[in-house]
C-alpha cells in the first residue's frame, strides 16, 4: 500500500468516516469524480444511520429486540381483534 493510500485511510479513521477509510471497495474507475463521491457520501450516511439506529436501541435498554415478524397476531394473544 503506498503512502497517500494510508494518509488517506489514517485521515478518514480519524474524522470517523468509514466508508472514506476504505474507498477502494467504493468507488469504479470508470464513474467520474463526482459520481464516486457521491457513492461514497451515500454509503458514509447509511453507515452513520445504522451506527445511530443501533445506539438508539441499545441505549433504550429493551430487554429484547422484538420486529413485525415475531409479532403473532392471533385469536389467542389478541382476542378482541
């Protein structure tokens, strides 16, 4: 790995960019510069929304993880449905 590739990599780890951390995996040279920006910047926010959804969850304290799909919707559990 060269120089400027761990600059940037060090940089980007500092500032808590991930996705800019490992851009290489990203980007396609054959995209202008703008279009690999904007890849990067889209993959940068789903990982900041991720890290901020899962804080959320694991701040709230339940004491289980429960989505729609482990929801029964039944005559038993709910009768007056």
């Amino acid at each position: 790995m060269n120089e400027q590739k761990e600059a940037i990599q060090k940089a980007a780890n500092r500032l808590r960019l991930n996705a800019f951390a490992q851009y290489e995996t990203h980007i396609n040279p054959q995209h202008s510069f703008e279009e690999n920006l904007y890849t990067l910047l889209q993959e940068q926010v789903f990982q900041s929304d991720q890290q901020r959804f899962n804080r959320r969850i694991r701040y709230a304290g339940f004491p289980q993880i429960k989505t729609f799909d482990t929801f029964v919707m039944s005559e038993e559990y709910l009768p007056y449905l």
